[in-house]
C-alpha cells in the first residue's frame, strides 16, 4: 500500500508527505536510554541524507516540556539532543494529541520543538506515510 | 497495511492503548511473549474492535499454558504464521 | 560520557596528558590551543587561520549540543557561521582530510562522534 507513494506535498500539508524513516519516541526523558537512543537513530538517519520524521507519542511526549536538567547521577536528559536536531535538518516533528490529552498536557506546554500534533486518522496516516517505522 | 508487535501484558501496562491509537482499520495485532496475556477472554475488552486482526503465537501460548484458554476473537499462529503476516505487511512496528 | 582508557601520553608544559586508543582525550577539559597545535603536528598538520575556524565551530558546536557532529551538521553550522563556501564539504575535506567530522573533533578535543561511520 504504502509502495505506491505520491510526490512529497508542499507547504502546510507536508505532513502527510513521503519519507523515508518515521522514529516513533515512547518513552519519556531519563528513566531509560531509549528516547536518547531514538534521537540518536533519527540523527544518523539524517546525517547520511534520509527523510526522517519523529512522533512523539505515549510517555515520549515528556521529551518535550521545557525545564529539564541532568538527573541526581548526573545522567544526561535529552534537551541538548532536541536542540541538535535542526542541525541535522530533522524538521518534520509531529506529536500524538492523544498522548498528550492523556497526561492532562496541552499544545501550549510542547515548548522544545516546533511540532505538529495529530489525531488518530492522522498519526496512522503518518505511519503509512514513512517507508520505514522503528520504534524507542 | 502494517502488522503490529506487542509484547507487554494488557494487565500491566497500557501500552495498548498507545498500538491501538497507531492502529488503521486494515493494520493487524500479533501478540508475543508476555503479549499473549492479552489472548485472555479478560483483556477482551483493552483490545476491543480488532476482529479478525488480532493474532498471538502460539509458541508463547503455549509456555505459558494458554493455549486452551483463548478468546474466540484471538486468531493463534505459529513462527511461519509470524513470517507470513510480516511478509503480508507493508511495516512492523514493535511495541514493547 | 563513557570515560576511555589512557593508551599514550603527550606532555604539554610538564604536564602528561592521555590519549585515548584513537587518539581522542581522555578527560576533554585537557585541551588548550598550544595542545591542538601538538595534536595536528602528530599527524603532521600545520593549523592555519581556516583550521581554527573550524575548531571554533566544533568546540561551540559540542558546548551547545554535548555532541560531536557528523559532516552535514558541521557543514551547516560553519555556513552559519562563516557563510557558504566555509560550509562546503570540500573546504572542510581539504582542511581534514579523510574525515573532517573524526580528525576535527579530535583536535578539538571533542569525543568521537558518535553518529557518523
């Protein structure tokens, strides 16, 4: 289904547009490595010229509110990681307004990133959308 | 179409509920290893609306001594029924 | 930072200072403009002006980021930076021959990077 991919479309619809790798982030800052390990992934992807998209979804939508700092063992949150992100021309960040509901959170407390929020036909049109889907 | 991996339990987590949300009406579910908790007729309810897309493999089943203990809506395969359903699919996308 | 092993030493104004199996620092707060010097002059580098505007992305770059960059991000930053032709992957080829992102960074006194092969 998803073979047949029409051209990438401009302006304020691209974000159902092709793309080569969809990172689905779904886990929150510091509990674990895998958000760390997802934006790392994303960033090699872009590094080597792929299309490469983020969904923030599940506790994953914790990656993006502001004030986060090092934890108690002075591991390393995912804040400078973000931040990186436009450098390696990861542009097209989307989050699962469902996800963010759920945790009582609006899209005035996504404040790290410029991000796209999407409903559920959305999020699904995503994952077709993307010829890949690896998820952290 | 894509086919969905879940291997956490619906009575411990809810991860689900995020598949669920990332699901299309055509993409399928294969429940694995602690998954297949969710092949209780009890879980019907955390995955509701899945007829005849809801999978689980029988070898986790099995260990695990629910094979017999079944929803009538769990459609149970084997590892070559897993390769089929992820050759059938466009992606997997694991849930963990 | 997973903290690498001391392979070698240079010494720098009495001082010894470890390099890891490749060649990186072993602790990053090492590093000084006379030990970049020493470092390039190992692999028989002499650091020009364009060199050190290189190195001054690379090591503004790591303090915003805590990230080494792959060619693509270090090429967009020094077009940031110094406009277009520094950004070029052939001026920055030139200057760092083999892998500008890997022998810069080393240079620099950065980690390896990570995300480019």
């Amino acid at each position: 289904m998803s073979d047949v991919m029409t051209a990438p479309l401009a302006g304020d619809d691209a974000g159902m547009a092709a793309g080569d790798l969809l990172v689905m982030l779904r886990h929150g800052p510091h509990g674990s490595s895998w958000l760390r390990e997802g934006l790392e992934a994303a960033m090699v992807a872009a590094a080597f010229g792929r299309e490469v998209g983020l969904l923030f979804t599940g506790d994953g939508v914790m990656a993006l509110l502001e004030g986060q700092q090092v934890g108690p063992l002075g591991q390393k949150g995912s804040d400078n990681l973000l931040a990186a992100l436009e450098m390696y021309d990861v542009e097209r960040c989307y989050v699962d307004a469902a996800a963010l509901r759920a945790r009582g959170l609006t899209a005035q407390d996504v404040t790290l990133l410029p991000v796209t929020l999407l409903e559920h036909d959305e999020v699904v049109a995503l994952t077709t959308a993307f010829s890949r889907v690896l998820s952290f | 179409m894509n086919l969905h991996l879940l291997n956490r339990s619906p009575f411990s987590s809810r991860i689900h509920d995020d598949v669920l949300n990332a699901m299309g009406p055509e993409d399928q579910l294969l429940l694995i290893e602690d998954g297949v908790n969710g092949a209780l007729d009890n879980a019907e309810q955390h995955l509701a609306g899945l007829e005849g897309r809801l999978f689980a493999l029988r070898e986790d089943l099995e260990s695990r001594g629910l094979l017999g203990r079944c929803a009538e809506n769990v459609i149970v395969v084997d590892v070559d029924g897993f390769v089929a359903l992820t050759e059938a699919a466009d992606k997997t996308v694991s849930w963990f | 930072m997973a903290s690498s092993e001391t392979v070698r030493t240079l010494t720098l104004d009495g001082r010894d200072i470890g390099l890891d199996a490749e060649g990186y620092l072993v602790d990053l707060d090492d590093w000084s403009p006379a030990l970049a010097e020493m470092l390039a002059a190992e692999e028989g580098r002499e650091l020009t002006p364009e060199h050190w505007e290189v190195i001054e992305v690379l090591r503004d770059f790591y303090q915003r980021f805590s990230l080494s960059p792959a060619m693509r991000p270090l090429s967009k930053a020094m077009t940031q930076r110094f406009g277009p032709d520094k950004g070029r992957s052939l001026h920055l080829m030139r200057l760092f021959p083999d892998s500008p992102p890997k022998v810069g960074a080393r240079i620099a006194g950065l980690p390896k990077p990570t995300n480019c092969l």
